[in-house]
C-alpha cells in the first residue's frame, strides 16, 4: 500500500510549495492553450450558431461533448493562472498571465453564449424532450438547471457587453484588495525570544488559539492596527463592487441580492432564511458555551480574544503528522477516500507554507475534469490547522470523485452543497484524534475546537451573511459604505449574537475588514451553514448505521451536480422540504457542547 510522504518539515510547513507542472508547463505554454481553446470554441460557433433548437438527443450529446472538452481545457489553464498568483499576487508575470486569462475568459463566454441563449429561448416543451433524451442523460441536470436562469439573462449584445466590463469592474477591484491584504506585513514580537518580526494577517490570527492571554490580546490589537489606515481603501473596494452587483440585479431582474447566489446554490429563498432564522434562535445556546467557557478559564467574562482559548494546552502538529493524521482518519471511513488524500502530498499537489504574496486562507481548486485538484493552505503548526486541511482534502475527493464520474459541466455543485464533504471530512480527522490522542491537554482543547469549528461555521458564518445583507441593504439605500458605516453594520451584527456572553473591543468594528469572501462571491458564507448542519444530521446517521450509509455517502459524492441539492441529499435522509430538518443539527451541537463542559481546565 503507498503510504504517505512522512519526510519531517521545518516548522510551518517550510518548504511545501506545489508542483504546478503537471498541469501547463509554464506561462507560455499557459497562453498557447488559452489560443487552442479560443481557436476551438470558435469552430464550435460555426457549427452550431443558429442551429441549438435543430438538435435532436444525438445531436445534443455531440454539442455537449465537444463544450464539455473546451470547458475542460479552459479550466486547466485558468487554474494554472489562478494557482501562480494565489502563491506570489506581487509577481509581474503570474499577474499579466492572470490578467490574460481573465480575457481569454471573458472572450470564450461571449464566442460561446449563444449556445445557452438559444437554450433558454426555446419553449419549455421542445427543451424537455432534448433533455428527456437518453443521449444526454448524463448531462440533463446541467441543461434543465441552466433553463433557471431565464428570466434574468439579456440578449447576447447585452450579455457580451457586461461580459467584457468584469475584468475592469469587479476583478480589478478583487485583486486590488487581495494585494493590501496579502502583502500586510506587521513588526510583532510573539514573545519566544526572537524579538520582532514581520508577521502576515495569518500568522497574527493564528496567535487567537495560543494559550497566553496576553499574547492573544496583543496580536489581535497589532492586526486591527495594521488594519485601520488601509480601511478605506478596502472598505472603497467593498463598496464598489457592491454598488456594481446591485446594478447588476437591477439589470437582470433580481429583486434581493441574494437571489443570484440561491439560484447557483439550487436552493429556494424560504429555505435559506429559515435556516439563518434557525440559527438565530439558537444564538443563547452559543451564549451558554461562552460562558461555561469563561468559568472553565477562570475569567468572570470572556473578551473577543477568548472565544478561540485553548482549554488545555493543545500540542503543535507538524505538517508531516498532520497528514498521517488524516490518511489514517480518511482510511477509516474509506480506503478510497484515503488513497485521494494520500495523492495531493505525494504529487505535491499542496502548497501549505505561510510566506509574503501568499493569498490567506486556504482553498481547494478543482482545476479542470482531466487534472487533479490542488489545495492551498498557510499551515501555522497549530491543531487547528489540521482541520484546515482535512476541510480542503475533503473538497479534494469530492472534485476527484465527482470528476471521474460526471462530465465537465456536470460535476460541479453549488457552494452550499460543495462544503458538505469538506465538514464531513473535518468530522472524521476530529473523531479519530478525541479516540487516539493521550495528551490530556490535546484532548481538551480537541473538544473545544470541536464545539467552536461548529460555532465558527454555524452562528459566525449567520453572522457574516446578516453583515452582508445589512451592507448591500445600506448602499441600495443611496449610502456610501465607507469604513465607519461598515464598522458600524459589522458591529451590530456581531452583538446580536455574542449578546453580554463576551466582550467587544471597540477595535473589532474593523473586523469586516480582511475577510475575502465577502469580496470574491456574495453571500458565499451562508454556504458553510448549510453545509455544516446538513453535514451534523448526515454525521450521526453515520455514527448509528456504519457501512451502509458509507456506501451511499461515496454514491453522493461521485454524483457531483448531477441532480439538485435536496434531490441529492433525500437518499441520505436530510429533506429539505421538512421545516424540522435543522434539528439534528442542533441536536448535535448540543452533545458536542455537553462533552465539552464536562472537561476541567487543566
């Protein structure tokens, strides 16, 4: 059996960069298949320009297939770019290939939109019939689902016109405020006799789960101070982009901002606000940990730099155990998942080292149908940082398996459903480490994390999509959002769910201010919530059935997109339609909080 690379690294993952190689060889070979693309997109036009509502089943499938193959060829070199800058944005050349690929982008949708255009203006009867065809079988879903977007698509003049703005309107804005943040650099003394150094956004966040108060304290008041004097630029990049997508919906016809995110989610509206409803309720239950957290710390109240406090001193992990970790935790479940974990490290498909340029956070690309994912990650030796990758790999297997088994346009899901795998997989790394790890202060600090990943992902993502809301209702009102306003809507929203449980520094108004999600993809947060309580319903049925429902769970991910969400998710019990479907959740998140407060300080 192959096993993983278990060569020791230097601390911080020093040294773990990926090997894009596999995937273009370089920038120019990047741009050469960009051309083959673009040559080959157009040849399609000829052929079949005019001619969509002609096809027949047979007909269809071909169209498919060769759209398929030049989406697929598309993404690989689009990732290629992508991935160069995500690890150096400061990089001349991985910007001006960004920058070519976004055209090359743009110009590929317009050569190729008249092709969904004519889709969309055939009369449902016709469609259904094509669609009906056993031919396409494999692609149905993509078409009928594609059929959604009528309403709010122009004509192909309009279509092309608000193709060829984005790259000056919106990603230029996105990069902008990637730049600011992933190049903040802070002199901040950690307090390990090295005196100061430059410390990155992420390296100052990861200090929020030391077990020294103060230096929790002292790194969040660094990184809010390093903050404050690019506020308004990043608060005009915010503002910006959301004044364009509010014209946008005005464009098309979408009455609230989210709508365009439930219509790529495949989920209704009533669905989405029962859920954050849900989760507003259930706000106390959140409050009764931060104070149960607060006597287990021997503080009367937590502060802000409290609320991720180890209880117990949780050991450093280095990366190398981080991934013996998770190929035993995947192998438990499913030798095949395991085996796809275990080729992200021996493909050097991962890129974990925190380094200056880098972009923050962690991400898993797809890349394309005929070329493995890759994850980025800034791996910081810290317990949490396990979960973290166990998050990305699950994405990982999801996009591996969903790859092999559906087409190019139907292998992809909306984000709500995509982060189901990714929390499923953060739940076995974390189940296997509460059964193995002897170190009394790990263990501890394990059932914290556990009850805290739930929060973060649950109550705190509610949070930031309720921000969002507040924010885009603000500048639909005619309002500026400048840094104070932004603040001020950040701060609210935030006291609503902490309530007098724990503390507020005054500094924290900024803390809308280096979050990218808000940036790339509007209301991408709500995505977690759902995920996350789908995820704890799917888990316990997991715990009680064994085998069985891991049988089904591998047919869940091999269908990709396929079908929709609730069509998908019915197999594994969770109906959507039913009003109770978040109670398991909760029910959930209840034991894990139970299990937590039983623990002594240590």
């Amino acid at each position: 059996m192959t096993t993983t690379d278990t060569t020791p690294h230097d601390p911080r993952a020093a040294g773990v960069h990926w090997d894009l190689a596999p995937l273009v060889a370089d920038a120019a070979a990047a741009r050469a298949r960009l051309a083959e693309a673009l040559d080959r997109a157009r040849g399609f036009a000829d052929a079949y320009r005019g001619r969509v509502a002609e096809l027949d089943g047979p007909g269809m499938a071909a169209a498919l297939a060769e759209m398929a193959a030049i989406d697929n060829a598309l993404s690989r070199v689009g990732s290629y770019a992508h991935l160069r800058e995500s690890v150096d944005v400061t990089d001349e050349e991985n910007r001006d290939l960004t920058t070519a690929m976004d055209q090359g982008m743009v110009e590929a949708g317009n050569i190729l939109r008249f092709f969904e255009l004519e889709w969309l203006a055939m009369n449902d009867g016709d469609a259904r019939a094509v669609a009906d065809a056993p031919e396409v079988a494999a692609d149905r879903h993509h078409l009928l689902s594609q059929r959604r977007f009528a309403p709010f698509t122009l004509s192909e003049p309009e279509e092309r016109m608000l193709s060829e703005r984005r790259p000056a309107a919106a990603a230029a804005w996105q990069t902008l405020f990637s730049q600011v943040v992933s190049t903040l650099e802070v002199p901040f003394d950690a307090g390990d006799g090295k005196g100061e150094r430059p410390h990155t956004v992420d390296l100052l966040l990861a200090y929020v789960r030391d077990p020294d108060r103060d230096l929790r304290r002292r790194a969040l008041e660094t990184l809010y101070g390093a903050l404050r004097p690019h506020t308004p630029t990043l608060a005009h990049c915010y503002d910006t982009l959301v004044g364009d997508r509010l014209s946008m919906d005005r464009v098309r016809g979408h009455e609230d901002p989210m709508d365009a995110t439930h219509l790529n989610n495949e989920l209704e509206r009533h669905v989405v606000e029962n859920m954050m409803g849900a989760v507003e309720a259930h706000y106390p239950l959140a409050q009764r940990w931060f104070r149960a957290k607060a006597g287990l710390l021997g503080l009367d109240r937590l502060a802000l730099w409290d609320q991720y406090a180890p209880l117990g001193d949780a050991r450093a992990v280095r990366y190398d155990e981080a991934t013996r970790i998770i190929d035993t935790s995947f192998g438990r479940f499913s030798p095949g998942i395991a085996d796809i974990a275990r080729g992200f490290f021996e493909d050097r498909r991962v890129d974990a080292e925190p380094r200056t340029g880098k972009r923050g956070g962690a991400f898993c690309s797809s890349v394309a149908q005929d070329a493995r994912p890759y994850v980025l990650m800034n791996y910081t030796d810290q317990m949490n940082d396990v979960m973290t990758l166990a998050h990305e790999l699950g994405h990982g297997m999801h996009f591996t398996l969903s790859n092999r088994h559906q087409t190019a346009l139907s292998a992809h899901t909306g984000l709500a459903l995509a982060e189901v795998p990714s929390t499923f997989a953060e739940l076995l790394t974390f189940d296997h480490l509460l059964e193995t790890e002897t170190d009394p202060g790990t263990r501890r600090a394990l059932l914290c994390e556990r009850v805290e990943g739930a929060f973060a992902t649950v109550f705190r993502q509610t949070v930031l999509a309720r921000y969002e809301q507040r924010a885009y209702a603000t500048r639909r009102d005619g309002q500026t959002l400048t840094a104070d306003r932004l603040s001020d809507v950040w701060f609210a929203a935030n006291e609503a769910y902490y309530g007098d449980a724990l503390h507020l520094p005054d500094d924290y108004r900024l803390g809308w201010s280096y979050i990218p999600h808000f940036i790339s993809t509007r209301f991408y947060t709500y995505a977690y919530v759902f995920a996350h309580l789908v995820t704890l319903a799917l888990y316990a049925r997991y715990r009680a059935e064994g085998a069985p429902f891991g049988a089904r769970y591998m047919r869940f991910l091999a269908a990709g997109g396929s079908d929709t969400p609730a069509n998908l998710l019915r197999p594994l019990g969770v109906d959507l339609d039913d009003p109770a479907v978040w109670d398991a959740g909760f029910a959930e998140m209840e034991r894990m909080i139970a299990d937590a407060e039983k623990q002594p300080a240590g």
